[in-house]
C-alpha cells in the first residue's frame, strides 16, 4: 500500500468520505443546508477519491503494462529456446541420416568387394569363358592359341602359323578326338576347345619373351591344356565300335578322371567349315555333330535293373534271402505280358540269380510290389530328372513313373523301358559310385595347364560329388554284378585276367528294329582303377554286342597299367 493514500476501514471506503457523508445526511434530515465547511469537507472528500481512483488507475495500467512486457520477454525466450531445440533436433535428425548413408554405402562397398573377390576366386573363369563372351576372341589378336595335349603329351589339337602370318587349327587325329576335344572353327567352338578357351588364350610366357614379342610385333604363344584323356584307349575304343552308332566313355571311379570318350559317327574335325552344310542339313540323319556320350538319350534297359534290386532291398532288407522266382519265359499279369530276351527261360532262382540273367519276368513282379513314391525318390537321388556335375554339354536324364501308375508302366519302367530314358554319361557315373564305395566324383576332363615352356600354371584335382548311396548298398550292388560276370549274361568279360563287375542291358525303343546294346561295368573288383560304358545302337544283346567292347577298353588300360 501506498504511504500517501488515506486509511481505509473494512469495505473499502475511507474513514474521511464516511464521516462526510454522515455528516451531510443529517443537515438534509434537519432541513438545513450543509455548511461550506461541510461543502469544503465534501469537495475536499470528493477530489480526493477522484485522485485515488486515478492513481490505482496508473498502478493498474502500469502493473498490467509490466506483466504483458515480462510475458512478451518470456515469449520472447521460450521461442529462442524453442528454436535452438528445433535446429538441435534438426541437425541430429541430418547426422542421423548421413550415418545411414554411409553405413548404407560402406555395406555396399564391402558388398562389392566381396562380391569382386568371389568373382576373381570362383566365376571369372566362367563368365569370361562363356561362349556368350564375344570379347575373349579379341586375345587371338596378340595370343597365339595354345595347344590341346593327351595325358601322356600327345598334341590333340595345335595352331598352324603360316608364313604370311594365317593361322589355322590342326587336329592330328582327324576324327578320333572330334566329340572331346572338339573343333575350333567359323561355326564355333565344342568339347575342350569351348571348354578351356580362356586358358588357350592366355599366356604365361616369362617377361623376356613377352617383351621380345611386344618389340618385334609378334604374338605371344598361349598356354597349354592337357588332358585327362588317353589316346590308347580313345583308339581301341572307336576301333572297337566299328561302324555302329554309339558312345564308349572310360573314367577312374576314384578320381572322375575321364580316360576315354568316343562318340559315333563323327567328322573330320579339320574340315568341320566345309562340310557345316552338309552336317547341319535337315535331310542328314546321322547327327554327327551330338556327342552321344553326354547328349544321346537312350531307354537303360536292364542296365536300370540295379535301380531296381537297390529299391526292392531298401523295401525287404530280408527278402533278398528268401527270395525265390521261377521263370519260363514269360511273366504274364492279367491282359500284360512281359518276355524274357529272346523269349528264354531261366528256371528257378535266387535274387542273386535273377540279377546275373537279368530276368524280365522277375523284375516285372518285383516292380509291381514297389513304392512308388520311394522309388521315383530313388532314381531321383541317382540323379535322374536332376543336374549332372559335369562341365560339357550334357542332357538330363528323366524318370516320369509317379504314384498312380497303371501296371503296364510299371511293369516297364522296372526293367528299364517305358518313358525312362537316360545318358551314358549318366550310367557311367552311377557305375562309378558304385565302385567307389558309393561316393561319386565330379568326372573332369582337364588335369592341368602348361605355360609353352612346359611349366605348370594351374592344376586340376579330382572333387567328389556327394554319396550316391550308402557304403552297404554299393558293397551288396558289387556282389549282384560281379555275379553277372562269373554266371550270368556278362561272359564277354569272364576269364579276363583281372576281376570285373558289370550289367548288360538290351533295351527296346522301336516295333520292329533291333534292341540297343547296353554294358556298364568295373575292375578290378577289390580295387577298382576303371569304370565303363558301352552303348552300341540297334546292335542287339548289351552282352554279346557291347561287353566285347567294354573288354577291350579295359585290356588295354590294364596292358598299359599292370596290376
């Protein structure tokens, strides 16, 4: 309160406007008019209320002025602080996505690193090799294309230089390598040419030279490729075949190394430009230019009976034991009928035996009490209707039989015919798992690359594939086709002077044309060192047309490897 302000009684009037106005009331109550001292006191009372009133006016306003003033300055302070935590938030929120950024481009980066390395390691090779690749034919301006050799050394294929500088590529053996080494030419490139064209257009020369050719304007010489393949057995092979249609493949079951790849008929592959109109021709049914080793798809006839007895094992791990089976010739089931080859009769046997005949009529029964589900989920872990682990052109082989198979498929597709249809190559590897304990290793056809001074550069080691089957299964499918050899339809390779195991197959594709000729087998049968496969077209009995082929391939591997 004020110091100057007259004291106030309780209501809010003062002391000197009561006394005043009592004082003036009782004047009029009289009837008399008030004094001028009463008008004095009055007027006086009067102003003075007036003053206060003006007073606590200003004091209102100025009391109300400071308080806007100081909520203005508040205002005023909250909005800077307001606007320095809105800019706060704001430059965090930016570093929060720049660090984004840059953890985003970082794993990028490193992604790309990993990637680049990956590539270098695993598929560069691949990519620049790729037939797709129209560049990698650019390194033939500066590289002399290296030389194709067989596992002893021999040239399978090399680059002619003329004099005017025209190279051209030379195949000594003409024919005999066509389908495995291929051909280089106008119209592409197949086999090993494709294959290992990345390292015949590389070169590994040392500095000297290379820097002597660069000065001199000459090509540096490529690399060389050498082979898995043997030309002794690659002859005897085709020599072997004669003229029939077919494929021989021979490969070390314990390393994939393929020995022997022959595919007939063939071509010159030094004169594969001129005669590419006649071999494309759609009137030409010879088909010269399919390698039938990895591409020809053939019904497996009995060879698929090991399919088969491994299915019916799993299905009765005893049945085997007591198995019985009387044969006449004939196997007959309602309105189908299934002969043996030829019609012959095989009496009564064991499951040993009805394996060593290959016995139609026993095979046929023993399908229609298969699994079919398990069975399809067999043949498709013996890789049938999957990838092969193999680097050449191949096809798929395929199984079709599926749950609700009527019986005439069924009883076909158990000895092998129907719509199954499946490679050599195929066969072979299956033989190969088998003789290797079941382990199946990746078939490969180059072992190493040379620089032209004869210096390894890259070697080639054998990789396994996975496991076909158990170890049990492999030892007990040993024992069924070594059976085959000592008593059944593999005659051609008894009395050879090493163990064999084998499984003849005669397989029907056409009414009225003679049956293919099918032999997959192995030896030494303690030790294996060779698997083979023999497929000779239209040519009759797989024992007594395509076992004597697969007996002379393995002869001379054991002439030139003495046990």
């Amino acid at each position: 309160m004020r110091l100057n302000e007259p004291p106030k009684e309780k209501g809010g009037r003062t002391a000197m406007a009561k006394s005043s106005t009592e004082n003036s009331e009782k004047q009029e109550k009289s009837g008399g008019k008030p004094s001028s001292a009463s008008r004095s006191r009055k007027n006086s009372g009067e102003e003075g209320l007036q003053g206060m009133k003006k007073r606590l006016a200003r004091t209102g306003k100025s009391f109300f002025s400071a308080g806007r003033g100081e909520a203005a300055r508040g205002k005023k302070k909250r909005s800077a602080r307001e606007e320095r935590e809105r800019k706060a938030a704001a430059r965090e929120k930016t570093d929060k996505n720049i660090l984004k950024i840059t953890y985003a481009f970082a794993a990028l980066f490193i992604g790309m690193c990993v990637y680049f390395g990956w590539f270098l390691q695993f598929d560069s090779e691949n990519v620049i090799n790729s037939s797709y690749n129209a560049r990698l034919d650019r390194f033939s301006d500066r590289i002399v294309r290296g030389k194709i050799l067989s596992n002893d050394g021999r040239v399978l294929a090399e680059t002619q230089v003329a004099g005017d500088g025209s190279e051209k590529r030379y195949y000594p053996y003409n024919y005999l390598f066509v389908h495995s080494v291929g051909y280089s030419g106008k119209n592409g490139k197949t086999g090993i040419e494709s294959l290992a064209n990345f390292y015949l257009l590389s070169s590994h020369v040392n500095l000297l030279e290379r820097t002597v050719n660069e000065l001199q304007g000459r090509k540096n010489i490529g690399d060389n490729v050498v082979t898995t393949l043997d030309v002794d057995l690659q002859q005897t092979a085709s020599d072997a075949m004669g003229n029939r249609r077919g494929a021989v493949i021979a490969m070390e079951p314990d390393t994939g190394k393929i020995l022997a790849m022959v595919s007939q008929p063939n071509f010159n592959a030094n004169t594969v430009d001129e005669q590419w109109a006649e071999l494309t021709s759609p009137e030409n049914t010879k088909a010269q230019l399919v390698n039938r080793a990895t591409q020809g798809l053939y019904p497996p006839g009995s060879t698929f009976k090991i399919l088969t007895a491994l299915e019916y094992i799993h299905e009765n791990p005893n049945g085997r034991n007591d198995f019985h089976f009387d044969c006449d010739g004939t196997f007959e089931d309602g309105e189908y009928q299934i002969r043996c080859y030829h019609g012959e009769s095989h009496g009564s046997q064991d499951f040993r035996g009805v394996f060593a005949n290959s016995c139609n009529g026993a095979f046929s029964s023993i399908g229609l009490g298969l699994n079919l589900t398990q069975f399809r989920s067999l043949a498709e872990q013996f890789l049938f209707n999957r990838e092969l682990p193999l680097s050449i052109p191949y096809n798929k082989s395929s199984f079709v039989m599926a749950e609700g198979a009527d019986e005439w498929e069924r009883l076909q597709t158990s000895i092998g015919q129907g719509k199954t249809q499946m490679t050599p190559m195929h066969n072979l590897m299956i033989t190969a798992a088998i003789a290797n304990g079941g382990t199946l290793m990746k078939p490969y056809l180059i072992d190493h690359v040379e620089n032209a001074g004869g210096q390894t550069v890259k070697k080639f080691m054998p990789s396994a594939y996975g496991g076909l089957m158990s170890g049990e299964d492999a030892a007990v499918l040993t024992e069924l086709m070594t059976a085959v050899v000592t008593e059944g339809t593999g005659s051609a390779l008894r009395g050879a002077p090493y163990t064999a195991a084998g499984k003849t197959g005669s397989a029907e594709f056409e009414t009225g044309k003679e049956t293919h000729a099918w032999f997959v087998g192995f030896a030494p049968v303690e030790d294996p060192k060779i698997a083979v496969c023999v497929i000779l077209e239209e040519s009759g009995s797989g024992g007594s047309k395509a076992g004597p082929v697969a007996r002379a391939v393995m002869d001379k591997y054991f002439e030139k490897n003495p046990q």
